[in-house]
C-alpha cells in the first residue's frame, strides 16, 4: 500500500504552501463586440528574441549614428501600438475577426522579446538636418519591422494561429508575404 506524505494540520503550513492558480480559458462573449467596447488583446507567447538588438552605438561607424530603445510607456511606444491595432480587413483572421467584431482594440506592451529602438542619423555626413526612425526589433530572423503596418500580420499571427506554425504568418520577414495587388 503506498504511502502518502503526512499533511501537517497547523496553519502555517499554508503559509510555505506555493499556491498555483487554475488555468482558465478566457472568457469569449456570446455576441461580437460592438464598436463602442474597448478589447484589450493580450499574448499569450512570443516569438521574440533579444539577441539581435543593436547595442548602444552602431558598430558600422557612420557618423553620428546610433540606435536607442524607446522606453515602454514612451509616446512613441504607445502610438506604435496604437496604429498596430488599425486592423484591415484583409489581414483580419476569421477566428480573430469573429471574437473581435466591430470592437476597438487596445495592446498594452509590446511582446515579450521585441524592442523598439530610434535611429537618428545625419544623411549628409554630418551635415543638415538629423532624420529619426523607429524600428521594431525582435524578430527570430534578425530582421526588423520598420512600421506597426508591417508588424500587424505577425502580430495577428502570434495572438492567432494555435498551431504556432511560422507558414501561416503573412508578414515579410516570415517570408511568407503574398505580393500586394
């Protein structure tokens, strides 16, 4: 017969008690969002990975070149998620379209592994006004996503595709872009 450890009946055993919380399935409404409800769309993993972030200077010596992370709650940050919730009819799955409706959506962070990063460069050597980019690092490939516009079919794909199969993201650095019409 086995036998099974003794639980101690003092309280403070539920004081050394690690708790785990029950994994829930969230909660999907009956009827689709109408366009008044704000969705907010969380991740559940990420593909993301750090390796391929720029240090703090570029190392290929141009002048005055340098890429610089763009905190999380920064403006910037913010409108680039914002403007990655514009979705277009196109990109929009149909398992995500239904669960989404007319709802306007909110992303609150960025996934994990993926950094916005500004680039401020002098295209005259040196010379004239500086220009400023932002880009989206993150991506296994070492590529970046240049505008919330790109980075919205691999976003979609992330918060949709069960099966996490890199072939069914449409975005351009999974290389599995279709030509635009």
């Amino acid at each position: 017969m086995p036998r099974f450890p003794k639980v101690p009946s003092s309280p403070d055993f539920l004081l050394y008690t690690p708790y785990v919380p029950p994994i829930e399935p969230t909660p999907v409404p009956s009827t689709p969002p109408t366009k008044k409800d704000q969705l907010v769309i969380a991740l559940t993993w990420s593909d993301g990975v750090r390796k391929f972030n720029p240090r703090a200077v570029d190392r290929k010596v141009r002048i005055a070149s340098d890429f610089t992370p763009i905190d999380g709650h920064d403006v910037k940050t913010r409108e680039w998620l914002r403007r990655t919730t514009k979705w277009p009819a196109k990109l929009a799955d149909p398992l995500f379209r239904s669960k989404v409706g007319e709802g306007q959506c909110m992303i609150f962070e960025l996934p994990d592994g993926y950094t916005l990063y500004e680039r401020v460069h002098f295209p005259d050597k040196g010379k004239g006004h500086p220009m400023k980019h932002t880009y989206l690092f993150g991506h296994p490939s070492g590529g970046t996503f240049r505008s919330p516009k790109e980075f919205q079919a691999h976003y979609l794909w992330m918060a949709c595709d069960p099966m996490k199969d890199r072939k069914n993201c449409a975005c351009k650095l999974c290389g599995n872009a279709t030509a635009k019409e």
